[in-house]
C-alpha cells in the first residue's frame, strides 16, 4: 500500500483506524499465534505458555478476535464442555 493510500485511509475512516490499532502486547500475541500455523491456540494452550491465568489468556485472545485479526473455531474438550481454537485471520 503507497503511502498517499494509508494517509487518505486515515483520514477518511480513523475510527475504523482507531479500532484495529494493535497495543504492543497485542503484537506479540498475533505473533505467538501466528506461529501456530493451522494448528492455531486455545486459551489454556496461551496460559500455559505464558504462565498466565487462563482467565487472562482467554480475554487477550477474544479481543483480537474482537478485533478480526484472527479466526476461531468451537472444538468439544474432553471435560464435555467446548473451547474455542484461535487462528490467524491474515
């Protein structure tokens, strides 16, 4: 994308700009999931990784989702309950 593009791209929607800005921590989480490839992450996959409440985890990886940076997919987990698998969406 030219530069001339993304300035005129701003201008004309930055709530839209506003709302897909990533956060620092935002980046490296796209990037952790990203490295998954297509096998993707669940939350108890990312808090154990991190050594972070799955609480936590779970809320990091649906705002991105939120977001449209990535994609999840229901799976049923061996407890009979569902959890959600994250994948890069671009």
């Amino acid at each position: 994308m030219k530069d001339k593009t993304l300035m005129r791209l701003m201008i004309d929607t930055p709530n839209f700009i506003r709302e897909k800005l990533l956060t620092d921590k935002e980046i490296k989480l796209f990037k952790i999931v990203e490295g998954r490839g297509i096998i993707g992450i669940s939350s108890m996959s990312l808090s154990c990784m991190r050594n972070i409440p799955t609480r936590t985890a779970s809320t990091q990886l649906k705002d991105l989702y939120d977001k449209k940076y990535l994609t999840r997919k229901e799976v049923d987990s061996d407890s009979g309950g569902i959890v959600y698998v994250y994948r890069t969406a671009i």
